[in-house]
C-alpha cells in the first residue's frame, strides 16, 4: 500500500502533466491561429495589389 505522501505526489505529478498538456495544446492552437491569420493577411494583400494595378 503506498503512503499518503506518495499518493499525494502521484497526484501532484498528474496535476502537472496535465497542465502541461493543457499548456500544449493551447500553444499549437495559438499556432495555427496565427499560420491561418498570415495566409488571410498574404491573400488579403494580394487581392488588393491586383485590384489596384489591373481594376478598373
């Protein structure tokens, strides 16, 4: 039977890991957000480039 205190520590470190996980996940979506806002502001940009050279 395992002692309280490292029934506490196995805990703890379960709080850690998935707060790390947590962490993750939040940083790769933050990621995305910013590939998918880039590729808007390119494709943005180029719209408009090409409205003002060949629009009429």
């Amino acid at each position: 039977m395992a002692s309280e205190k490292r029934e506490r520590q196995r805990a703890n470190r379960e709080l850690r890991r998935a707060e790390r996980a947590r962490e993750e996940r939040k940083r790769q979506a933050i990621a995305i957000i910013k590939r998918y806002a880039t590729f808007a502001l390119v494709f943005g940009a180029i719209l408009v480039a090409f409205t003002v050279l060949f629009g009429k």
